[in-house]
C-alpha cells in the first residue's frame, strides 16, 4: 500500500495532468494552423494517458477520486487562449512545460512518462521560437531554437499587463488608505483616489513613453553604427556573426558558412546582426511609444479604480469597509494572474497578494493617523 505521502501526490499528478489536457483541448480548439491544431490535440490525448496512469495507481490503493475540478489557473489560461488566442498563452505553457520537464524523473514505474513530458515541453518550447522566429533569415532561425525562453519571461505582455494594473491598485490603495486613517472627509478622500488614479497614470505613461522612445534613439544609433562597420569592415561583422552562432553551440565550420550566406545580402546582414549582435529588431525598434503610453495608462487606471470607486456611493466607514473588499479583490485577480507565472496555485498566489496589499495599506492608514493627529 501506498503512504499517505504517496496518495497525496498521486492525487496531484493527476490534477496536473488532467488541467494540462484541458489546456492543450482549448489551444487546439482555437488554433488557425492544422498542423499545429493536430499537435495540440495529441498532446491533450497524452496528457490524459499520463492521467490514467496516476488513477490506476490510486485504484490499486482503493483510492477513487472525485470528478475533476479545474483549477482557478487551467480555467484563466483557457479564457485567455478563447480570448486573445493561442500566442499569448504559449510562453506560459513553454515556462510550465520546461519546469515539469524532470518532474516524473524520479518517481517509480514512470520512467516513460518522464521521457514524454520532456518531448513534450520540447514541442511547445519549439512553437514559441517558432513564432519568434518566422520571416527572419535562416541564420536567425537557427539562433532563435535557443532563445524561447526569453519570450516566457521577460518579453511576455500578459506579465506586464498584470503588473501595470498592480501598480495603479497598490499605490492607490495605500494613498486612500493613508488619507482616510487622518480622518479626511469623504468628498476628500474621493478627491485624493481620483487625483492619485490621474496622476499615476500620467507618471506612469510619460515614463513608458520617455522609455520607448529613447530605446528606439538609442536602437537607430546603434544601427546606424552597425551600417557603418559592415560597410567598411565586412570581413570582421562577417567573423563575428560566425562567433555568434559558435557561442551558440554551432559546429565552425556551419557558423563560418551561414555568416557567408547572411553576408551576401547586405540588408538581410544589418537585420540578422541587429538581431543577433544588438538584440534590436529592425522592424519594430522597441515598439511604438504612444501605443505603449496609452497601455500604461489604461492598465494603472484599471487598478487604481479598485479602491476608488466605492466613495462615489458611500460614506464614512462603508465607503472604507467597501474600497478594502474590493480592492481585495482587484488583488485577488492580480494574484491569479500572477499565478501563470511564478508556479505557483492561484489559490495560494492569490492569498499571498491581498495579505501584502492590505499590510501595505494598513501601515499607511495607520502612519495617515499619526500624521493627521500631530498636523491638526
């Protein structure tokens, strides 16, 4: 018989496998591409062979489970993939994907199951370079196989959506809170959140913008820098690129053949060197900054309305007791979000979010009734 310790995480195995087909069932559902279309949907079949071994194993014990629940975090990832589409979950999955790659790696009879979770987080992490890598030049394909991690980290939009709207709900919050702790009048405290959600958001999109901006000054100078040297010194951006590929794990001699192709086409050169020298994209240049200022905006606007909003219809205590419940929940969403992300359970990410936002918020109600008290 099986220990409690084992039950336990016999019981999680399944979950996670079964939450995992429910993933790949809706990407293969919304995706345009056939072939991709087929790949998710077998993926979604082997994730459920993966799950049968795990109820198996719990039957032996006289363990049946209960029907499966989705959890707060498979049901996020497939609103988002309804939504938005399969591109924006994909460095998600690719993150998770490579996190379980050797989660089975030492656990009895399941050696099998280890080797198909590490193809598997092999096919999705295949799917985002892919996507990075489409249209470019066969020497930057070969370099983006390497590089899809990058986009299911620092390049993942989704996280700094999240992450605006926090910022806009936290700082907020505690400006509320510290106003309402010195015993502000209602029509006060509702001018504070309003001017605080105006202000933030303002700060915020002047600093997204100033950011772009100077990071696409600073892209075309550097470019421009890189025209000039394949102009005058091919031979040396030629033996560079072909230690770039090297560094990359390419075979000499490939590298030296691939940099020779590139250079023979001067502007596929500058892109491929761009790319792979500068980590600019020609094209795009570090987005465009109105379009990133308005995000900005809208995203620090949305989390600061949380906290704000209840002093349009209430007052005194209410008012409170209302902008803290739902700022609560703006933080419980955020959590949830963030749960995508850190691997964590939405449940427990979700928790850890409002505990620090209201000891935030606590610590400047209460530094708002020690200053109001010595101001008055």
């Amino acid at each position: 018989m099986a220990s409690a310790q084992e039950l336990k995480r016999f019981r999680r195995n399944l979950a996670d496998e079964l939450d995992s087909a429910a993933v790949y069932d809706t990407l293969s559902a919304v995706e345009q591409d056939t072939g991709r279309r087929k790949i998710f949907a077998e993926l979604a079949a082997s994730e459920r062979e993966h799950a049968r071994v795990w109820l198996d194993k719990l039957a032996v014990n006289g363990v049946h489970p209960r029907p499966h629940r989705r959890s707060a975090k498979t049901r996020l990832l497939q609103a988002l993939t309804r939504v938005f589409g399969p591109s924006i979950v994909l460095p998600t999955v690719a993150a998770a994907e490579y996190a379980d790659r050797d989660r089975y790696a030492h656990e009895p009879g399941a050696e099998k199951l280890s080797a198909q979770e590490q193809q598997h987080a092999a096919i999705v992490q295949s799917f985002v370079a892919a996507r990075t890598a489409r249209k470019r030049p066969k020497g930057e394909q070969i370099a983006a196989a390497e590089s899809w991690h990058k986009g299911a980290t620092s390049g993942n939009d989704l996280r700094a959506a999240v992450l605006g709207a926090n910022d806009g709900l936290v700082s907020n919050f505690c400006l509320i809170m510290g106003v309402a702790g010195a015993g502000s009048a209602n029509h006060t405290i509702l001018l504070t959140g309003l001017a605080g959600l105006v202000a933030g958001a303002c700060s915020m999109a002047l600093g997204e913008w100033l950011s772009v901006t100077n990071a696409r000054e600073l892209a075309r100078t550097q470019l421009a820098r890189e025209a000039d040297e394949l102009e005058h010194t091919p031979d040396a951006e030629r033996h560079e690129l072909a230690l770039i590929y090297q560094a990359k794990g390419i075979d000499a001699d490939e590298s030296r053949r691939v940099a020779a192709q590139i250079m023979r086409n001067r502007d596929q050169a500058l892109d491929t060197l761009a790319r792979e020298e500068l980590g600019i994209d020609p094209k795009e240049l570090g987005g465009n900054p109105w379009s990133a200022a308005a995000v900005s905006f809208c995203l620090f606007s949305l989390g600061a309305a949380f906290p704000t909003a209840a002093f349009l219809w209430a007052r005194g205590t209410s008012a409170i007791v209302q902008s803290v419940v739902l700022s609560a929940i703006g933080l419980a969403a955020v959590g949830v979000f963030t749960s995508l992300f850190n691997g964590r359970s939405a449940t427990f990410s979700a928790l850890r979010q409002i505990v620090i936002g209201l000891v935030a918020a606590a610590f400047t109600a209460g530094a708002g009734r020690l200053l109001g008290v010595s101001i008055s």
